[in-house]
C-alpha cells in the first residue's frame, strides 16, 4: 500500500522524467493495474519514464524500448513499440 501511495504522489506533480525502481513489488494484481495505468498516462503526455524491473511480463506493456543489464553493462536492447526516430538513434 505504502509503496502505490508513494508511485501515485510522485506522478500527481506531473512530472516530465519519472524514475520508478520495482515499481511492481508487494503490489496485488488490481494495483499493478493501477500503476501501469498511471505509467502510460504520463508516457502519453510526453514524460519519459524509465523502469527498472525485474518483471519482463508488466515492462513488455508499458515500454517501448527495453535494455537489458548484465553485471552493469548493457547486453540487448529491444523494441517493443513503434517509436519515433529520436528513440531510434539514442538506442542504435
């Protein structure tokens, strides 16, 4: 609970970057739901939120782009939505 509470006041500023880390941790089902929503609510006016997961399954929904780390290097980077071409050479 304290968690959510915690993701749903940082995103009520509106902020431009967000930064979540586990975001989806000792969270049940209907609030993972929540705060996914809540994530492409503020991918969809243009912040650039960044994830960092462990949990494969709620990234390939909220992201467009996922870069996978080995022992702090970066071993594969994939596209998971169409994104425009700005995206494209940051990640190329």
């Amino acid at each position: 609970m304290r968690q959510k509470v915690g993701i749903v006041a940082a995103l009520m500023e509106k902020p431009r970057l967000i930064l979540l880390d586990e975001p989806f941790n000792g969270l049940d089902d209907g609030s993972v739901a929540i705060v996914m929503q809540l994530i492409q609510e503020a991918r969809d006016r243009g912040a650039l939120v960044i994830v960092a997961s462990h949990d494969r399954e709620e990234l390939d929904e909220i992201s467009d782009v996922i870069i996978q780390m080995k022992n702090g290097r970066v071993v594969e980077v994939e596209q998971t939505h169409e994104v425009d071409d700005e995206l494209n050479e940051l990640t190329s």
